[in-house]
C-alpha cells in the first residue's frame, strides 16, 4: 500500500490501450473506449477518496481527430455523456478544469465546460484536468503567441521574460508541475502530454496492463513505484 500522507500533489494518466482491449475480445474499438471512460470514472472518484490534489487525464489529443470518424465519434459521444452527468462530480466535491483548444468543440459542448468549470471552481476537492483537444506542443505555442502579443502591448519586457511568465500562460496556470505520469498498455512515450509541466515528472509504464482492465489498486501500485524513487531535481 502507498503511503496515502504522502501523495504526489499532481498525478497524470495517459489512458492508453482502449483499441487493444477490444480487439482481443474480438469488438469494435469503440467498446475499448466505452469501458474505458467506466474505467475513468471509477479511477477518479478512488483519487479523490484517497485525497489526491491533482489529477490530468488524457481524454482526447489534438492527433486523435486523425482516427476513423465513427471512433472520434464514439469518444465525442462518451464525453458529452460525461458532460451531461453534472449531478455526478456536484455530490463528490471534485473541482473539473478543461485542457485544450475548446474552440473546436460545438458550441454546447463548450457551453457546457464552461458552465462545469464556473459551478466546481469552489469545490475543495480533487481538481480534476481533462485534456480534451489537448497537445503539449500546442499548449506551448500559444503561450508563447501569448507572452509575444503582451510584449507588443508593453506588458512585459522580452528580455525580462520568466519561466513563471510562460507557465502562467499555460492551460495548466495555477497549477504545480505533475510529480507522477502514468501509462499503462506498454507504450514507453509522452505523447505530447503535458511536455512542459513534467520536467520533472516520474514515469511509471505499467506494461501488463490496458486502460479498460485498470483498477484502483493499480494507481495504489503505480504511487507505491512512486514513493519507492529519489527524487533529485537535478541536485544530488
Ligand atoms: C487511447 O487508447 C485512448 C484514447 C485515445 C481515448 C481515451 C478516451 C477514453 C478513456 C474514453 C473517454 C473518456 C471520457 C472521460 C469521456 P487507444 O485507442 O490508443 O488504444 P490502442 O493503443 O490499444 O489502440
């Protein structure tokens, strides 16, 4: 068992491996997906049981629309489904922030994560990230277009320009870099996931493992993995 008074403050999860679920059950990848956001419920509601600060799940990548329509359809699907369920995250006191180009989304989707933001701002809570049109790289140009258009208005000088400045500018501003980033299926890469932020970051790759199969005590592993490493920051 981890030790649950010492908790990463900020844990990521790459959800991988929905496709392969489904194709070794012989379904269409849709189902993988369906299971999986079943999956993403159960893992977020254990975090914020456990006491958890941070939580990011990766639901959606600025690469994903690439994939056959019906199966970006299918997600589409799951997260408005989601979306829908307000009543859910009212009751566990979870704070809910979206990451990503939003813009993208139909605009009563984007009605609607507005307004799941404006209700759970106050909850205290886990807060919970979902990176929905989400891509690291992307994130980081538009905050660079950012720090340059307040540059041009005077705000600041590029010469004086922080690191804290480029973080403030992230869809991530506000919030402590992640400490733990976990991906399950056996696929060892970041995926443009949150590039910035995990500096730092541990990475626990849980080999044996699709994302539909994943239960709560395999985070209990996975920050287990955690709290078993040094963390040295560059220092010694
Ligand atoms: C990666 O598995 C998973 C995704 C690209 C989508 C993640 C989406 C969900 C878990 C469901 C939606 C969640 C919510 C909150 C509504 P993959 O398809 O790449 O798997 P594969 O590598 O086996 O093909």
């Amino acid at each position: 068992m981890p030790d649950f008074s010492k908790l990463p403050v900020h844990v990521g999860i790459i959800m991988d491996g929905n496709g392969r679920w489904a194709k070794r059950r012989g379904l269409p990848r849709k189902m993988g997906h369906k299971v999986g956001a079943e999956t993403f419920r159960t893992i977020v509601r254990y975090a914020n049981r456990i006491g958890l600060k941070y939580l990011t799940m990766y639901v959606f990548s600025t690469e994903n629309w690439s994939r056959p329509q019906d199966e970006v359809d299918a997600i589409m699907t799951l997260l408005r489904n989601y979306l829908k369920d307000v009543d859910n995250y009212r009751s566990e006191n979870i704070q809910i922030r979206f990451l990503g180009d939003l813009s993208v989304f139909d605009e009563d989707m984007q009605r609607k994560m507005a307004e799941i933001q404006e209700t759970s701002k106050d909850n205290t809570g886990l807060k919970l990230n979902l990176a929905v049109n989400y891509g690291g790289s992307s994130e980081l140009t538009m905050a660079a277009a950012k720090l340059a258009a307040d540059a041009v208005k005077g705000l600041l000088k590029p010469e004086e320009i922080t690191q804290q400045d480029l973080a403030d500018r992230l869809y991530t501003s506000g919030e402590p870099d992640v400490d733990l980033i976990i991906r399950p299926s056996g696929e060892y890469r970041l995926s443009n996931f949150l590039i910035w932020q995990s500096a730092y970051a541990e990475y626990v790759f849980m080999d044996e493992i699709l994302w539909p199969d994943f239960k709560p005590a395999d985070l209990d592993r996975a920050l287990e993995e955690y709290q078993s490493r040094n963390r040295r920051f560059g220092g010694i």
